[in-house]
C-alpha cells in the first residue's frame, strides 16, 4: 500500500500550540495525520540544531502543565488527526570527549569547561548511555503517563536524538513498542530466526539497490521497525525524491521525519512541496500504528 506517515519530533511541554498550528492547520484541513512523536517530562534544550553551542537544563517539564498544548492535542486526537508516539522520557543528551569514556550530562555548566579546551565533544542520545533497568522503568512511566493524559494506547517508540542502543531497544519492546526508524546498519538486536531473515533481505537489498534506503518494514520478531526520512535543513531532495519515488513504484509506506521547530522559510515549502507531492501520487495520510501492526 502507498501509505504516507508524517512524523513530527519532539513535541513536549515546550511546544506552543501557535508553532504548531502555524504549520500543520492546513494539513489538518485537508484531513492529512500526524505522528507525534511526544516527550512527556522535556528538559529545556537550547540552540537545538547547533551542535557547536547546543546545550540542555536538566529540569523536567511535565507535558500535562502545558494545558492548552493538552487540549488542542487532544481535539486533534478525537477528530482522529493525531497519533501520539514515544519520544523519550526527557530527551536529556549526555556527552563524553573523544579522548574518554567519562559521561556527563549535556548543562551548559559540564559542556563550558570542554568547549573552551576545543575538545571534540560527542553527544549521545537519551537511549544510548543508560541501562537496561533505567530505561526500561522510564519507558513505562513516560508511556503510561502520556497514555493517561490523552486516554490512548501508544504503539510506536521514536529514539530520541535518533540514537538508541542495544539496552534502549530492549527496553522499548519490552513495553510493546514498535521502533520508528532504522538505527544502526549492525544486527545489534535479539537474535532470532525471523530478526535474521529480516536482516539478511535488507542487505541483498542493498546489493541490488546501493542509493535506496531499506524500504520495507524490519520484523524482528520482539518488534518492528520502519525506516523515517529525515526532512531537515541538511536534507538531499534529489535523494529524497528518488526514495519517495521508488516507494511510489513499489507501493510501499513512505515515513517522513520532520521537527516542527525547523519548518521555516525554503524547507517549509519544500515540505508542502513534498506532501502534495505524495497525496497527488495516491499516496494515503496514515499513523505509523496503522502501518506497523
Ligand atoms: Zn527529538
């Protein structure tokens, strides 16, 4: 089936209901979905995007003191416009120095001292620095509390910073959750039979099909996992096209991952663009959890 997903990262307490509805009232006008990919106690993030200055307080927000976020969501939700997915339980980075393997919190505060040194900072994401245990009870917290606020079942589990390691991946299944997004060109998962059939057709896919993204969706048995692609300022839109172009031919789900906060001047119009595109080419507005089941 030609499905289109439209996955929108990070909504959160800080997201403001204006910001959003700037962007997407005339999708939701024209009846197209949206998957939320929603963090329910956000810490702050500055100069988000910028690598160079990006920093983080480590205080949380609870999405639910955000009550007129909370209402329009849910509006959206009754007209049956809106999917919330997982984004992480903060979304807090944490980052260690390419010379060791000490970890330290993304503040401004940790990341000042090593910045002024010019170390080479690397950043990891909420999923790929913490363990199984800890993981694991913040994924059931977050999602039995954004399950509560806005009365639904999530389905669908979005890495935060994209990043999500073999502990994180446990950790989500094992709170029934399907994974948007392919991280890691590595097995890395549980192995099973049906996990490694899965792996085995995504690399004679590549043999044949060097510049296409693994379209199809990844069964891995614990869970499944759909490849998102990413629409940011960055962003190839010959390649971009070109992918679009061969789920069109082959009739497959096309998962366009976004932030809302990067929708402005040319890659906004480059995303309607990209939307009509894939409406006037029959394909149809979906959730993810309507696409993997
Ligand atoms: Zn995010």
């Amino acid at each position: 089936m030609r499905n289109f997903i439209i996955r929108d990262d990070d909504l959160s307490f800080w997201s403001s209901v204006d910001e959003i509805d700037a962007i997407y009232k005339e999708l939701f006008d024209k009846r197209v979905k949206i998957s939320f990919a929603t963090i329910a106690f956000s810490v702050k993030m500055h100069n988000g995007g910028d690598f160079n200055n990006f920093y983080q307080d480590d205080i949380n927000k609870p999405i639910s003191k955000n009550r007129e976020l909370i209402s329009y969501i849910k509006e959206k939700i009754d007209e049956n416009l809106v999917e919330i997915m997982l984004h992480g339980y903060n979304h807090l980075y944490a980052f260690k120095t390419k010379d060791s393997d000490k970890i330290y919190l993304a503040t401004k505060k940790n990341l000042d001292p090593f910045r002024k040194e010019q170390k080479e900072i690397i950043f990891l994401g909420e999923y790929n620095y913490q363990n199984f245990d800890t993981l694991f009870k913040k994924t059931k917290e977050a999602k039995e509390y954004l399950e509560d606020i806005f009365c639904i079942k999530i389905k669908n589990f979005v890495p935060p910073s994209n990043q999500i390691n073999k502990n994180g991946i446990r950790a989500i299944y094992k709170n029934g959750l399907n994974l948007s997004g392919m991280i890691d060109k590595r097995y890395n998962r549980e192995v099973n039979f049906r996990g490694l059939y899965s792996y085995f057709k995504r690399i004679l896919f590549k043999v044949f099909y060097k510049n296409i993204t693994y379209p199809y969706v990844m069964d891995y048995k614990t869970h499944k996992e759909l490849c998102g692609y990413a629409l940011t300022p960055s962003t190839d839109f010959k390649k971009y096209y070109n992918q679009l172009n061969f789920c069109k031919e082959h009739n497959l789900a096309f998962q366009l991952a976004t932030h809302y906060w990067e929708l402005n001047g040319e890659l906004r119009d480059r995303f309607y663009q990209i939307v009509e595109y894939a409406l006037d080419n029959k394909f149809e507005s979906k959730f993810l959890k309507e696409v993997l089941r």
